[in-house]
C-alpha cells in the first residue's frame, strides 16, 4: 500500500529514505470556512496515482517550515486526485494556506490503519464527525456512495461549534438530497439564520435509525466528543467492538520511530489512527495519556 | 600466530598484549574504534588510540543523584560499569540532517547526495550496552520502516563486548536479563581475569567477523581453570547487583495502576529536566525541525533527540497532552518498562542505572516500581481480608 521506501533502504544514501517526501504542485484551493480550505495535488509530472485507505493520511510538507500529519479526505476510488482538508490553527498549516496555486508541498504517505469499511459490509452504519473531524471520514461516505448496496441503513451526523464552521456545504447538501442517507448536522451555537439542530452531536444518537446488533459506528472528532459519542451508541445497545475513533498525537515522523505519538502500547501512526474502541475504552477516559 | 584451529565455539586465553594487538588488527582494517577513556572525571566513549587510552586501574561509583571515579587496587582495563554516555549517539546521532531541499525557479527540489559513515568499531561494550544496541536495533531497523542512518552505520558496525566481573550499586541487568555477560550480539566478547600477577582475558568470537581478528591474536584455549574463574566473577557480580527490579508483572502493575496515587508522589520531586531521558541509551525519541538558509531557499530537516519530559512533545492544538509533571514522569517510567514490551516485544530498559545515577534528585526506577507493587499488594490483601 504504502509507495514510498517501505522497508527498502536506499543503499548509497544517507538522507532517511524514510523521511523523503515526493513533492506534489498544489492544482486547486478551495475555502470551506474563515479558517478551513481543501486542497487538490497533483503529481509534478501531472500523473497522479495516489492509492489509500480511508482513514489514512499523509505527511505534508512546506519547504522551509515544518511538516504535519493530515488526512487524505478525497474519493479512495479516484487516485488520480489527491485531496486534503486543512484546518489553519498554528505554523505549518498557516503556511499551506498561504500557498498558491502552482506552488509545491511536499507529500509522505499514505500512513496508518484504515476505517475497516470491509468488515462492515452488510451493516447499518453509522457515521459520527465533530468540526474537521469529517475530513478523515469523507472517503468513508465516498466509499459507501460507490458501493451502495453493500450496506444497509447509512446515518452520518455531523456536529460542529457554529453554523459557519460546517465544511463541505455542498456535498452536505448533496447527501441530504438521497433518500438512502439519513444526514443530520448540528450546532452547539445557533446564529440567527440557523434553522436546524441545535445541541451536541451526541444528543443526535437516540434518534438515528440503526440495528444496535448489526451496525458498525464510525466516530472522528475532539477526544471529548468521541467518548460521549461511544457512550451515548452503547446507551443504544451498540458493543464496545463495533465502534471505531481516530485518535490524534503530535507526530513528527509518522512512521513510528520518533516517538511522539505514543498512546501506552500503541504507536498511533502505525497502530492507529483508526482504532477499534473497545481497545482504547478504558485509556481514552484517563486524562493525559 | 598460533597453529591452534580457532573456532568460534570455542574460549581462548589472551594476555594483556594481546588487548593492544586486538586494538591495532581493528586499526589495520580501517575501523575507527571507540571505547572507554576519561574525560572531565567520568568515563566516556570516544575514539581509542591504544589501551593506555583505557581507564586502567580506575572504577566509577554510583549512587542515586551520585558518579564519582575512583581508583582501584588493582590495573583492571575494564574495572569499571557505566558513564554518562552509552554508544547510542554513534548510531543514532544526537543532531542529524535527514533531508536537504533547495528552491530552484520556485520548485522544491530534494537534493540526494550521497555521504558515506565511517567504520566503527565499539570497544568494550558492556552487555548492557550491548542489548541496548539490540533493543535500538528493533525500533529503527527491524520495524516496517527503517532508519537509512542508523542501518548504515550499524551494517558496518564491530563489537568488542566485555562482560562484567563486578557490578556497580546501580546497576540491576541480572533483573533484565541484560548481563552481566553477553550471549548475543558481539562479534568478539572478553573477560577480564584479574589474580595478583596474573592478569588475563578469556576471549571468544560471536561471529565470522570476530573469528577473523581473533586469529591475528596470540592465543592458547582457555584452561579449565581460566573458565571456572570467569564463570565464578560472572555469577558472583550477578548476584551482587547494587539493585534489583520485579519484572515478572510490569505491564499489569504500571499500566494497570496509571492513576496510583504514587505517581503525584514522584511528581512533587521530579524536576522534569529529562536527564534521565538523556543518558538513557534505549530512548529513541526524537524531534524534526527545519533550518533555513537566509534566502529561505535552501533548508535542511534536522533530526534531534527529544525529551518526553518537555511540554512540545505532546503538544496539540491549544496544549501539550501531557501538562503536568505526574503525566510526563508516567510516560517516561510506563514506556521503558511496560509501554515498551507492547511496542517492541522486549523492556525498554537494560538494567544500566544511569537515569537513577544522572537523577539531580536522585529518582530511582527501581524503587519507585517497588513503592507501587508494595502499596498495590497491599490494597490487594487489605480488601482480601475485608472480603473474608
Ligand atoms: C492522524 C492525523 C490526522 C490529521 N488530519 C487532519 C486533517 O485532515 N485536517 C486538519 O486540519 N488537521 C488534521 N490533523 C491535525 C493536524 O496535524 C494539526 O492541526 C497540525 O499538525 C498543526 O500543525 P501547525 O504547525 O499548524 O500547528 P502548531 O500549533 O504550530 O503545531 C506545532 C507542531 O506540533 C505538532 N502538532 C500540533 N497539533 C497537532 C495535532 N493535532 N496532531 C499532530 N501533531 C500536531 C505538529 O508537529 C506541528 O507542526 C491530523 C492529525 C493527525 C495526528
Ligand atoms: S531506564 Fe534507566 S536503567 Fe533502564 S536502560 Fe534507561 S537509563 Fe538504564
Ligand atoms: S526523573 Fe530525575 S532525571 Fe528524570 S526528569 Fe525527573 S528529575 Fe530529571
């Protein structure tokens, strides 16, 4: 899966292979919100063939500053276009917005476990994001609409702080209009045109539609929310097994040897991000781990 | 040299001489040799020119918080255990430039040169150090991505193990089974035998490599005699550990107790310095940051070692995961002996003693993993009897 030096050092060289990133020229920037924006990367020669797994992410790199991990958001079956969607909240990520169109970033990846979207065929699925936590289940959603009928009832609930911090508008409203998705959205703060939910994403569990016995739950979001979202589908009958996070650390390597990343046992960039939440119920409640 | 048909199985008894001619053969094949001098009152590794080189006739004492040299009675070459420094910076390098780019025209472009490592022969390897090397080995070059430097530097690497015939008051391999002699690992191993006027070396090879400089040496096979006495100083520094530590149920114990209230015990005296992490030579950890040229056009990713003690190391958004003392001291302690057996299917830690010796406040591993099994029995048994 991974296409780029796994386990095959490069013999007259010194410079980690490990850490050599391929550079990709940014094709495309889309604004989702004042503070998030997607964008599209295309191989230097124009040929992009970036194969993943939903759930995994890359490395991106800006020359001269710094390099983060970032999932890999777009079509797992179009690999010809590479999507990132990227929320600015300190240097590295500043920096990637402050590229242009035509300008270069660099790209290591893809790394980590994936959503096991397999396992769950022939289940109700249920899809829980919190903010840019629908970013690393997008090619979820996308995987599911190309194989439709391999699932059964699909919810996917989305909550964010405010109505202006919801990302992907368009394809939201696109799902909204299929009659084989339950979408629903929520805002922790109404503005004066929100018309929707308003109240946490974990209040919108109850009443979603799934077979507790037969349903795989999908939950990518702040630590906190993916908790109380855990809690809230075991309320509902849901086995601790049948639920899976993305859990998130610092991490400078993503290729499990700087360390960072550690979760007791786990190293999260090369056993997770994806985990199954039975394996992690009991740290995820400890503080500071 | 000798008629004898040397094999590798095989024990041989060398002379003192026979040390330097060891120290020159690795000369003659181009290995730059790094072992044990002294250097500011301790003992450090840098590169040896011949064994007078060597900490002849001195010994180091430790105590938790405390290092200090003293001299022996006797002229023992290896009479010593463990200094600051392990072998761990030759193989992965304090500070490293792990990837070069340039701005051309407005492209980004990886520059690849090639460099080449120089040769290095370690030089009285304690077998501390020497499964400290392997449990090193399992992180960077035997997971599913590799480290280019250390794999290079490693590939070409000799080993010169001496194993121990004392053990130092901090020192607790027996616990580990790291020591105190080498099974594993070394291309050649020694023994220092040391009786009166006699002073001797029982020496082996581990490999094919060891086995070819062996036959440069004078050597005769060892006695029965000669063996016996190693085998006795073997089993009696064993036994003579200044420090033990209970391995048998580490994951249960530490991972199982994350919030006892010990670890708020240590916290109100751990300084967070991470000298401990410093001096460790299993800890991997490292940092990546980019220097750039003034131009901004040429930049170098620079890998160095880091501390799980400093608070950019969990940082995410907003914080470091990781803000208080208690926590970081946790997943320093929980990660060498518990955390480390998940990740890597061995302990983190070799038995070596140095982050108790290097402690400012004199931490100790051992004994804080003794307060938590005494106080976690004792809750065990005390709810036993209410039970009953
Ligand atoms: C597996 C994974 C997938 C992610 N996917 C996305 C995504 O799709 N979109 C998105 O916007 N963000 C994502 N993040 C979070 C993103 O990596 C951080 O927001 C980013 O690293 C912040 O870097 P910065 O330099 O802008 O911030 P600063 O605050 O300046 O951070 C300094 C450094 O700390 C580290 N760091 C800080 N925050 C994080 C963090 N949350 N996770 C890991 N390292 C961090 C980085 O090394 C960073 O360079 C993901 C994180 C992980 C671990
Ligand atoms: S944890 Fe302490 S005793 Fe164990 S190997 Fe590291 S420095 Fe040595
Ligand atoms: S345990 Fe000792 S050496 Fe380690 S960080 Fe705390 S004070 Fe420093």
């Amino acid at each position: 899966m991974t296409h780029l030096s796994n386990n095959k050092p490069v013999d007259t060289q010194i410079t980690n292979a490990a850490f050599i990133p391929e550079m990709f020229v940014i094709k495309k920037i889309r604004k989702e919100t004042e503070d998030t924006f997607t964008i599209e990367l295309a191989a230097e020669n124009g040929e992009t063939s970036f194969e993943f797994l939903p759930g995994q992410f890359n490395m991106l790199y800006v020359h001269g500053c710094g390099e983060v991990p970032i999932s890999i958001c777009g079509d797992p079956n179009r690999p010809n276009k590479l999507f990132h969607t990227i929320r600015m909240v300190g240097d590295v990520t500043r920096a990637i917005r402050r590229l242009k169109v035509g300008d270069m970033l660099g790209v290591r990846g893809p790394y980590g476990k994936e959503w096991p979207i397999e396992k769950a065929e022939g289940k109700d699925i249920v899809i829980v994001a919190g903010g840019i936590g629908l970013a690393p289940l997008r090619p979820v959603v996308y995987h599911i609409l190309n194989n439709r009928e391999k699932y059964k009832r699909i919810s996917i609930l989305y909550g964010t702080r405010m109505p202006s911090d919801i990302i992907f508008n368009k394809e939201l409203e696109s799902l909204r209009g299929r009659f084989d998705i339950d979408l629903y959205v929520t805002v922790d703060r109404a503005d004066q045109k929100w018309m929707g939910n308003v109240g946490v994403v974990t209040t919108l569990i109850k009443n979603s539609n799934f077979d507790p016995e037969n349903t795989t739950a999908f939950l990518c979001g702040p630590e906190i929310m993916m908790r109380y979202t855990a809690i809230a589908c075991q309320q509902q009958g849901l086995a601790p097994e049948n639920i899976f996070v993305s859990l998130e650390r610092n991490m400078k390597c993503g290729v499990g040897l700087c360390g960072h990343c550690q979760y007791t046992g786990k190293i999260i960039c090369k056993d997770g991000p994806v985990f199954n939440y039975d394996t992690v119920k009991d740290l995820i409640k400890k503080r500071e781990i | 040299m000798s008629k004898l048909k040397i094999t590798k199985d095989t024990k041989y008894t060398v002379n003192k001489d026979a040390i330097e001619s060891l120290l020159t053969e690795l000369k003659k094949q181009k290995f730059k040799t790094i072992g044990p001098i002294v250097r500011d009152e301790t003992i450090i590794y840098d590169e040896l020119e011949n064994i007078n080189d060597l900490p002849i006739g001195l010994t180091d004492v430790h105590e938790a918080g405390s290092y200090r040299l003293k001299e022996r009675e006797d002229k023992a070459l290896f009479g010593y255990n463990v200094g600051p420094f392990s072998f761990k910076k030759y193989l992965f390098p304090p500070k490293l430039t792990i990837l070069k780019s340039k701005r051309v025209d407005g492209k980004i472009k990886i520059i690849k040169e090639n460099e080449s490592v120089e040769k290095l022969a370690f030089f009285g390897v304690k077998p501390c150090e020497l499964h400290a090397i392997l449990i090193q080995d399992k992180i960077f070059i035997e997971g599913e991505y590799i480290d280019n430097y250390y794999k290079k530097q490693r590939d070409s690497l000799f080993i010169v193990t001496t194993n121990c015939t004392e053990a130092g008051s901090s020192c607790f391999c027996t616990s580990t089974k790291t020591g105190p002699s080498a099974d594993k690992g070394f291309d050649i191993a020694i023994t220092e035998l040391l009786d009166g006027d006699r002073h001797n070396f029982i020496i082996e090879a581990g490999t094919k490599n060891g086995l070819k400089i062996l036959k440069e040496l004078p050597l005769v096979e060892a006695s029965k005699n000669d063996l016996d006495t190693a085998e006795q100083k073997i089993k009696s520094a064993s036994e003579n550990m200044g420090r033990s530590l209970d391995t048998s149920n580490l994951v249960e114990l530490l991972l199982g107790n994350l919030n006892h209230p010990h670890w708020d015990d240590i916290a109100k005296r751990c300084l967070s310095c991470g000298n401990c992490t410093m001096v460790c030579p299993t800890c991997f950890c490292s940092n990546i940051q980019d220097v750039t040229s003034l131009t901004g056009d040429e930049n170098e990713r620079v890998r160095t070692w880091d501390s799980c003690f400093s608070m950019e190391y969990s940082y995410i958004h907003g914080g470091a995961v990781r803000a208080s003392n208690k926590s970081r001291y946790r997943q320093w302690m929980t990660h060498k002996l518990a955390s480390w057996q998940e990740q890597f299917q061995t302990l983190g830690c070799v038995g070596c003693g140095r982050c108790i010796v290097w402690c400012p406040v004199g931490i100790d591993i051992t004994k804080e993993t003794k307060a938590i099994l005494k106080q976690v029995t004792a809750q065990a048994e005390q709810s036993a009897q209410a039970e009953n």
